[in-house]
C-alpha cells in the first residue's frame, strides 16, 4: 500500500503498522526542532516516516523495531527515498547502542482487555502503558545529557499516570502537543534528561 507524506513516499506491506493520526501529529512535533546534527533514535520504526523525516532534517538516525517485517519496510522507504538511516531489529533497546539526543517512540499504548485479541501494533496491555513502562525504566541510559523524548500516548492510556512514570526515573515531562480525533485524544509527551 502506497503512503504520502509531503514529499516522502511509503510503500507499506499489511504487516507493518500504517501510518496514522499519531504517527502525524508526531510527525509535525518533530519537524518544529532542529534536528541538523543531532543523533536520534526512533523506536518501534514501522514504515520509516518519522526516521526519514529526521534524515532528512539533517539528523543521524538509528531506527529499531521488534517486527523484522518493520526493519525490512524502513530499510527499503530510506533508500526508495535517497536517505541514510541505520535499521535493526530490537525489542526497546535491547540490540541500541550509545547515547541519543533525541529518542523518539510511537509505542502500542492502547489499554486492551484479557478478552481482545493481542496486536503488537496498538496493545499497550490493560493498562496501556506496560511497554511504556518498559521503555522509561531504561530510558536514561540511552539519552545524552540534555537529551530529550518524544512519546505518543492517547487519552485512555492515562496522561497523568505516564508523566508521572518519567517523573519516577528522575526526568521532567509535559504534554506538547493535542489532537482530538472521534474516539480519544491523542497527546505528544516531552521528556527531558538532566543528567
């Protein structure tokens, strides 16, 4: 399946997740930095847009996800797209190496019952933030001094509770941006580090 992102062009299998109101309004938070120079990290890649888009804002980019389809996906959208970015397989941080300034992260943040059928794409567990969790508890170890988040959460993931999850780890955080769309709202979280 073919997508269109101003001048980026996807090619999207069904089993790679499709980009979608979150995918966008992280994409515009992201293009308001300046990314020229700047080492970044997205996890969970999907189709590649929001690396490509940090590419091609000048940023070195390492794109990670836990669906080898993804990484094949990310790969093939950099290139079709003239851009450099380094893709691996890896579930959260488990295969990233060094320091970022910039971790970027649209992760399955939707609360799913014992009932639903699980997804990786969009379950985020009964609560909505089990793989959040996971991603904040080793966060700092991948950030550099001054190094800052951006994480995509909806209104029924809790935005009190996952601000309150970054302020566990030590880091100040605060919604940056809002999108009502028919069934929730989806919000842009920014995390800084201090140490």
């Amino acid at each position: 399946m073919k997508y269109f992102y101003k001048d980026i062009e996807l090619d999207i299998p069904d089993d790679v997740y499709y980009p979608r109101e979150d995918t966008e309004i992280l994409a515009k938070t992201i293009e308001k930095g300046d990314l020229k120079n700047k080492e970044v990290l997205e996890i969970g890649c999907g189709s590649g847009l929001l690396s490509i888009i940090m590419a091609k804002a000048g940023a070195k980019v390492t794109s990670v996800d836990i669906n080898p389809a993804s990484v094949k996906t990310t790969k093939l959208n950099a290139k079709k797209n003239k851009i450099n970015i380094s893709v691996l397989i890896s579930d959260l941080f488990e295969n990233v190496k060094g320091k970022y300034d910039l971790i970027i992260f649209n992760p399955p943040y939707l609360p799913v019952g014992q009932d639903d059928p699980e997804d990786i794409t969009y379950s985020g567990g009964s609560s909505g933030r089990e793989i959040i969790e996971r991603f904040i508890v080793y966060l700092k170890n991948y950030l550099k001094k001054n190094g800052r988040v951006l994480l995509v959460i909806s209104s029924l993931t809790g935005e009190k509770e996952t601000v309150e999850l970054f302020h566990s780890v030590g880091m100040k955080a605060k919604s940056v941006a809002r999108e009502k769309i028919p069934w929730e709202e989806l919000i842009i979280i920014e995390a800084l580090s201090e140490h």
